[in-house]
C-alpha cells in the first residue's frame, strides 16, 4: 500500500513509521510538507498518489492555542482541509487523527463516536472543526479519536512524572479521567484499520480508564518507583485551557481492532525504558 503521513516527527508520527514497514511510505515532516501550504500539499499527493495519507500533524499544546487561536486553527482545521481536498481529489483515503478533548467531559458513562461534541477549549474547537472539514470534503475518511497520548519519543505527562520521581513526592490531578494510551498501540490499530473500508469516526484508545493520578501510581509501580504520589484536584495546577472531567472514550463500532488495556499500554513503554533508558 502506498501510505503518505504527515507529522512523521511527532510522537506518532514515529509510531506510525514503524508500524507501517513493509508499506510503500513517504513519511514527511513539518519541513518537507508544512500541511497549512495548499499548493505543496496539492502537488505532492498528486505526485505520490497514496492509497492512504495519514495526517498526525495537528497544534498540540493545548494551553498555547487558547491565545493562538489563528495558529491552532491554520494547523488542525486549514491543514486537514487542505489534505482531504487533496486527497479527494485523486481518490486517496485519508486518516485524520482528532481527539477526546472534542466532548465537554461532564458524563460519566464514557463518550461513544455518536455522541454529542461539545469542546470547552480552543484546541478542542479547533480539532473539530478539522474532523469536519475532513467529514465533508472526502467520503473516504477514518477520523480516529485518540486520548492521553504518549510515546517512548516524546515529550509528554509520563516522561514529565519519569523526571519528577526523584522529589520527595509527586501531586498528582485525580479529578480527570481519560484513556492513557500508547501511540504504539494507536499505530498498529491505525494499521490494521486502513487495510478495511470503515470509513467514518473510530475512538481508538488503550482500553479502561484512569485518572492522571492512577496512571503516575501504575507508572511508577511498573518501573519500581517507591516516591509517594498524592492525588490532589485540577484547582491545585490552574492551566489556561479548561480540561474535560471525564473523557474515556469507548467505541460503538465493530471492527475487531482493539487495543490493549492501558496498563498493557504502559508495560510496553516501561520496557523500553528498561532498555534504553529516558532522559527527561
Ligand atoms: N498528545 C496527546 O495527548 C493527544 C491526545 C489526543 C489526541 N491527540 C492527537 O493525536 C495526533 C498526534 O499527536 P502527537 O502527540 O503525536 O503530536 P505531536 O507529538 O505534537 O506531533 C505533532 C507533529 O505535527 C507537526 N506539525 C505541526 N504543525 C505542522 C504543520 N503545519 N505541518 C506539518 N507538520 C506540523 C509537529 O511539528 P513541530 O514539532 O515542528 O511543531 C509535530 O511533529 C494529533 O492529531 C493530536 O491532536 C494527541
């Protein structure tokens, strides 16, 4: 399969490029193919003609975007635009990689892809408006909903509690519940997923849920780190952007791919940990 992805520096972005060997793929980066560039974007699809292009390109910092509204906006709604254009085009599919933080998070029950959106942040907002301008410009899409995402590559919450560790304790936000989920796994279902024709909306996460607190205790258990973790509320470390209470996603669809749970999830990274080490 010829597979075009976007973002290929991202945390995954790396996953992806290895789940997909044995793909004939074109991994580029924001300096190869900046998504926000309409003629590059044009050009290059129209050259390479994919089967399938993966855009895990998007604005990522969350708390940066709520006084960025015009960068967050070019990167995670003009950018997919002009991919799906692109790809509508010359009848590629597309996967567009969206997020947990498009529903308000105040039910409990856990978030299915029917339900109803309601993004409390600009980035939240931003990324919707990204699935829908994928929604409407090419049939062939996969928008895949991720969560609490993290990588062996990347700077994310578990390298951040990885540096913590040496402190006498850790605080850690327990009033938030998402799905902590491996951008490893993420990858490997994304590559298995392109391989069939469900196009739609798919929420993609480790499964089971925890809070940020839950998933620094098992964390840190895994690794054999005996610093205490004390749970403490959201109110303790204000941030600009408002964060969803609870926002686990589970999925209504039935295409076989799942994922592990997310305690799995975490083994698989404290593995490599062990392996190579993580500097913080
Ligand atoms: N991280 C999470 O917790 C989380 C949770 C839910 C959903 N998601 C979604 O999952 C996807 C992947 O996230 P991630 O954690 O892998 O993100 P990431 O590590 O921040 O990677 C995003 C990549 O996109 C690149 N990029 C930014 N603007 C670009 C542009 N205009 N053109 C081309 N590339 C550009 C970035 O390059 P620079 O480094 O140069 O900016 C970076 O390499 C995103 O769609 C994100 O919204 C993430």
């Amino acid at each position: 399969m010829k597979v075009l992805l976007t973002g290929a520096d991202g945390q995954l972005g790396q996953a992806m490029q290895q789940s997909l060997v044995g793909h004939d793929l074109l991994a580029t980066t924001r300096d190869s193919l900046d998504i926000t560039d309409q003629s590059n974007v044009q050009t290059l699809v129209r050259q390479f003609e994919p089967d399938v292009l993966i855009n895990t390109a998007a604005y990522t910092q969350v708390d940066a975007a709520e006084s960025d509204i015009d960068g967050a906006y070019l990167v995670n709604e003009t950018g997919p635009l002009y991919l799906s254009q692109a790809t509508s085009e010359t009848g590629a599919a597309i996967v567009h990689v969206s997020t947990d933080y498009v529903f308000d998070g105040k039910s409990k029950k856990g978030w299915l892809e029917s339900d109803e959106t309601r993004p409390l942040s600009v980035y939240g907002k931003s990324k919707l408006a990204g699935e829908q301008a994928v929604r409407n410009t090419n049939p062939r899409h996969f928008i895949v909903r991720t969560a609490w995402l993290y990588h062996y590559s990347g700077q994310n919450f578990l390298r951040t509690m990885y540096g913590l560790a040496d402190r006498d304790e850790v605080r850690v936000v327990d009033d938030q519940r998402g799905s902590p989920t491996n951008a490893d796994d993420l990858a490997e279902a994304i590559s298995r997923l392109i391989k069939t024709d469900s196009y739609g909306t798919h929420h993609l996460v480790n499964s089971g849920s925890a809070s940020w607190y839950e998933l620094t205790r098992e964390f840190y258990r895994q690794l054999g780190i005996k610093t205490p973790v004390i749970p403490v509320s959201t109110g303790e470390f204000p941030r600009p952007a408002p964060r969803p209470e609870s926002s686990v996603l589970m999925t209504e669809q039935h295409t076989g791919i799942e994922l592990p749970s997310w305690q799995q999830g975490l083994a698989r990274l404290v593995e490599q940990i062990r392996l190579s080490g993580w500097s913080d």
